[in-house]
C-alpha cells in the first residue's frame, strides 16, 4: 500500500539517523517506528511481595537484663535561664 504523508523535519532526521544506525530501508524503519509506538506495552507481571517476618519474642523472665547504667540514667535539666528566686 502506497501511502503519502508529511514528515516534520526533526521526525524526518530521527528516521534516516535510524536507517544509518541499523543499514535498513527508509520504509522499513518508518514501518517499525510506528509498530511500536501503536503497539500497546507489554503487561507486567504482579510485583511479588514477601510475607512478613514473623516476630517471635521471649518473655521478660528469659531476657538478659539490660545494663544498670541504661536503666538509672536519669537527663538532667537544661536550664536556659537561671529559676527564678522565690522569696517567701
């Protein structure tokens, strides 16, 4: 089939760039070009997702004891001011 069309310049140059790159015909480089822009786009397969991690924990009788010093430690307040005085 004999078909005419107007090609704009920069579509004209991507098309003979293409026919250099892969020493094919003018006509067959339209003719893939346009196959795949009409051709509708592969369907991706589901994203598989991993089932959760299941958590198992010990109870508190069987855990090791956290260390003394995480457990008394007590921040201290920042002053930006000195407190106020307060006479009585």
């Amino acid at each position: 089939m004999i078909t005419a069309i107007t090609l704009e310049p920069d579509v004209e140059r991507l098309l003979h760039e293409r026919q250099y790159l892969t020493k094919k015909s003018f006509k067959e480089v339209v003719n893939e070009a346009i196959r795949s822009a009409l051709r509708p786009p592969p369907r991706r397969s589901p994203k598989l997702i991993p089932p959760p991690t299941a958590w198992v924990f010990a109870p508190a009788s069987t855990r090791a004891p956290s260390p003394p010093s995480l457990t008394t430690w007590k921040p201290k307040p920042i002053w930006m001011f000195p407190p106020a005085r307060v006479d009585a």
